[in-house]
C-alpha cells in the first residue's frame, strides 16, 4: 500500500468536474476507491451543476458537503499546487478534460491523472481517445469497453492505458423492489430529430393512458426554467411536448437511484440508467422504435434480450438481460477491475521519476486556437479579449465544418454507419451549438 506522510494509509484522490453527468460519475468513481481521501473540485462553466444538481449527482455516495469545493478554471493550479493530491480525476467532456489538463501542466508535485467516460461508451468515439490522450490512464466499465478503446487507439496510432472499473453508481438494491411505476430515462439528444421526440412523447403518453392506476416518469435531469444545463443540449423538450397529459405521466427530477425505488421497470433508448437498473433487480426495456444504431447509441443492447419496441412500452413488457451480455457488458466479477490497483502503480512510478508527464503540446495555430478552446468551455466565465475574438473567428469556421460533415456523411468500415463495429474512427457529425439559444451560454462544441 501506498503510503503518504500527512495522510497514513491513503492517496488523496481529487475529481475535476462540471456537467451533472460526469459530477455523478467522477464523486462515485473516486468514492468507490479502497483507500482513497476523496475531494470533488466543480469548475464554474455554463455547465456547471446547481447545487440541487449537486446534491442530487452526490446521492448514494460518501462525499460530504465539505469536500466540495468550486473554483473557477483560472483557479485550478492554484488549488492543486496548495492541496497537493496524488491523483485528480478529470470528469467533463473532451475539450474540458483538455482544458484542465493545461492547468495541471502548471502543477508540481504533478499528481498521476485519470480520465473517463460518465457510462455506457459503446461505440468508442474518436473524440473520447484524442482529447483524453494526455491523461495517465482512462477508465472504461466493461470488458467490451476495453478491448473497444484499446482497437480504436491502436487504428489512431495513440499510446494510451486504460483501466477497468464497474459502472461506480450501479448498486445492487438494498431491499426487494416492488414498485409499480414505468420510469423513462430522458436523454437530451437520443432521439435527436423533433419528430422522433413527439413520437417519443406520444408513447410515453399512450403507456400512462392504457393503465391510469400506474405512473410513467419522465426522469430528468435538469430544470432549464430555473438556469440549469445539462451535458447536452435539448433542442426539441420532452417537456414542453408533454405539457398537455394524463395526470399519472409525471416528472421527476430527483436522484435515479431513488427513482428507481418505486420503478416496476425502466424503459430508454440508451441511457446508462438501464445498467443502473439490471444492477438493481429491475427489468428494463432498451427501446428500438427509432432504429439501433450507433448515432442512437444503443448498439450496446443488441443480443442484450432487453431490446423492445413502443407496443412493448405500453404493455410494460420489461425484460431482464441475457447472462452472457451481462458478463461482457458493465457486470464483469470485481475482481478483474483494475483500474485503482493501476493509479497505485502509476503513482508509485511517478514518485520513483519513473513515469514522464504526458503535457497537452500548444494547439496549431498557436495563442488564438488556445484561446478559442478555452472560449469554447469557459463561455462567459472567459473575460479575455483574445477569448472574443477567438470567438468570432472560429464559429463561422467550425459551423462550416460541421454543416460539411453532416452534408457529406461519414460511411464505411468503423464509422458512424457501421453498426457492426464497437468503435468510430471518424470524427462526429453533430456537436452541441456554441451558443445554446434558450441559455445563452457556450457550450463545449469543439472539432476534434
């Protein structure tokens, strides 16, 4: 066991943060961690969560209200440099993990860092690799995962480690379920088109009508109405959709987990809540009625037997998964995760000198590509004025860019409409707008 001289016995363990979902992920991973002094550092961006997000991300773990700080980004090597961590896990998206890994870069003793992903990441996307490139180790949650990320780096030519771990926030239930309520997992971007979203809404609505003595909730995970954001932007509400319903089609906005307490079964298109779920007992349905694909995100349940379509979700006809999709999907034994016996070994060899830091190299294009990735994260936390005229340079450019690749497409063998392959080696089609319209806020939409 590692030892550290004020800390006996126990590496002080740092999680990086902003977006509600990788709040949940990063406080539960390091939560999870043997012998780990856990702290939460949540960054100010237009994503960051409120404090009701906060509290509602934080639910099942052990991180008490005082090991939360939050910091504003120009902030970061400052409160590192003081508090000295052996390990910082960076949670956020891709340009976030890269933004503060250029802090970290500033920061010595240098602490071992650790990447990853909030849930399911099947396929593994090329952006998830390249931007996360820079840590010491990246977490994955199955063993499909790993051996996912270890092709698509090698198909990259990147050198990377990887780390296996369960899913820290899928937890078996703690007493037998019964409840009776349909639980829908809302995502912001699958289904993406307004059409598939009414016809998700109007299922949702038709699975409260055929039996009024039983509730559907609509499981949120942001209240846009009082400033909250979430990872992904929402172009078409499910509710706004659902303003006009049956009074037992309701939205709930508290923790999965204690959702889940009153769920007869979880229904979504791809959310990780279904692996929550199948943790806890509960059938699922993994609904295929807007196609299975990988823009869908839901090439994972294939051969899974939780797969089902809209008639399906209105006569609740939850399934519980096949045992050798579990084995190789999110509940492979414990034993074979690995992913803290590596942070020990990887902050052992950083103290012997034997381990090189990985520093983010400067941008091409110099100061102003800099300046236009940090715009891009930081919004309006980002007073620079190079930050704004980075701005106005580089959305026209990357809107190009993007209207391109939407136009154009992206086919063939490991792309986006090879549904037969667990990774993508081309770049994604959409990205979240730089500027979200009902907010007003930057959001992280970068190329990779």
């Amino acid at each position: 066991m590692i030892m550290r001289g004020d800390r006996p016995g126990r590496l002080r363990v740092v999680a990086i943060a902003d977006a509600d979902s990788f709040v949940k992920w990063s406080a539960a991973l390091i939560d999870s961690a043997p012998s780990a002094d856990p702290h939460l550092l949540l960054v100010q961006t237009p994503l960051v969560v409120s404090v009701t997000q906060e509290h509602a991300a934080l639910a099942g773990t052990g991180i008490r209200p005082e090991a939360v700080t939050r910091v504003a980004y120009d902030d970061i090597a400052a409160w590192l440099a003081k508090d000295r961590p052996d390990v910082v896990v960076i949670g956020g998206r891709g340009p976030f993990v890269r933004l503060v890994m250029r802090q970290i870069d500033r920061v010595t003793p240098r602490p071992v860092v650790v990447s990853g992903l909030p849930g399911m990441s099947i396929p593994a996307q090329r952006g998830a690799a390249l931007y996360r490139r820079h840590c010491d180790l990246m977490v994955v949650h199955s063993k499909r995962e790993l051996r996912a990320f270890r092709q698509l780096a090698d198909r990259l030519g990147l050198t990377m480690r990887f780390g296996l771990a369960t899913l820290p926030f899928a937890r078996p239930a703690h007493e037998a379920m019964g409840g009776t309520d349909l639980v829908f997992a809302a995502q912001a971007i699958v289904p993406r088109e307004p059409e598939e979203r009414r016809q998700l809404a109007e299922i949702l609505r038709a699975a409260a009508l055929a039996d009024p003595t039983r509730r559907v909730v609509l499981k949120l995970r942001s209240r846009p109405d009082l400033g909250e954001a979430e990872t992904h932007f929402e172009r078409t509400e499910l509710t706004d959709l659902l303003r006009d319903r049956p009074d037992n089609l309701v939205f709930s906005h508290e923790p999965m987990s204690r959702a889940l307490e009153t769920a007869e079964g979880l229904v979504t298109v791809s959310s990780t809540a279904a692996i929550e779920a199948m943790a806890m007992g509960l059938p699922v349905i993994a609904l295929t009625t807007f196609g299975v694909s990988k823009s869908h995100l839901n090439t994972v349940f294939s051969r899974s037997g939780v797969q089902g379509g809209a008639d399906d979700v209105i006569a609740r006809r939850f399934r519980h998964p096949h045992t050798a999709w579990l084995a190789d999907n999110y509940f492979h034994d414990a034993t074979e995760s690995t992913w803290w016996s590596d942070v020990e070994r990887l902050v052992d060899m950083r103290r012997r000198g034997a381990l090189a830091p990985r520093v983010v190299p400067i941008a091409r294009g110099g100061r102003l590509h800099e300046a236009w990735q940090r715009k891009a994260v930081l919004g309006a936390e980002d007073h620079s004025v190079l930050g704004a005229v980075a701005l106005a340079v580089g959305a026209p450019l990357v809107w190009g860019i993007l209207t391109a690749r939407k136009v154009l497409g992206r086919r063939g063998a490991e792309s986006w409409s090879d549904a037969g392959s667990d990774i993508t080696v081309t770049p994604a089609r959409y990205q979240d707008p730089i500027v979200r319209p009902r907010r007003s806020v930057l959001a992280t939409a970068v190329i990779d």
